[in-house]
C-alpha cells in the first residue's frame, strides 16, 4: 500500500527558507515519480515540482530558481527545498506519487496520484 507522510512545514518569515520532506512507504521510488503540489486557501491545487522515477525533474515555470527538489532513495525519500520564500507561498503542501517508470514525470493535477497528507507551509512577518 502506498503511503506518504510530509514534514518540514511550518512558520517561517518572507526571504526564509524550508526543506519539506515526502517519506515513502509500501513502495519504492525505482518505480514511481513523485510530484509536490500546494493548495492555497480558496485556491485551486496547483503542481509545483517532480521528480520521475530515473531522476528527471520539472518545475512550475514561476518557481524555478526558488525550489529545488531531489530525492534519497536509500531513505525512500524526496525532499522539497523551497529558498525566498514569500508570502503567496503559504499553502499546505502535498507530495503524491504515480506509478510511472522513466526519464520524465507531470504535475498535472489530472494524473491519477496517490496523495499524502500534506503540510502546512506559512509564509508571515
């Protein structure tokens, strides 16, 4: 059964930064890609970052240069680094992961992705 857990949210002050951790189980990550999305309040779920299976990556075009994904698979997990952050950052995160071998991966919200709970980033002065 897959599962996911996210940590690594919190308060933190605009210019700040986070590193958001996704811990998978049930899985391994040689089969999956994992995506990072966030959910603003009164906001649609938007698709912030993946990374496939074989280690390729994407980003939304408005956060590249801010965001750094990248994965652990000793650890069975894959981390978020979010650097100047602001405050149209705040939003719970999510990390979701598909079933997808190769070199590329989506953030499309359409994709039939197996969710975590999320974490709670908030981004405040």
């Amino acid at each position: 059964q897959v599962q996911l857990v996210e940590s690594g949210g919190g308060l933190v002050q605009p210019g700040g930064s986070l590193r958001l951790s996704c811990a998978a189980s049930g899985f391994t990550l040689d089969y999956y890609a994992i995506g990072w999305f966030r959910q603003a309040p009164g906001k649609e779920r938007e698709g912030v970052s993946c990374i496939s299976s074989s280690g390729g990556i994407n980003y939304v075009d408005s956060l590249k240069g801010r965001f750094t994904i990248s994965r652990d698979n000793a650890k069975n997990t894959v981390y978020l680094q979010m650097n100047s952050l602001k405050p149209e950052d705040t939003a719970v995160y999510y990390c979701a992961a598909d079933r997808l071998i190769g070199s590329g991966c989506s953030i499309a919200t359409t994709r039939a992705w197996d969710w975590g709970q999320g974490t709670q980033v908030t981004v405040s002065s």
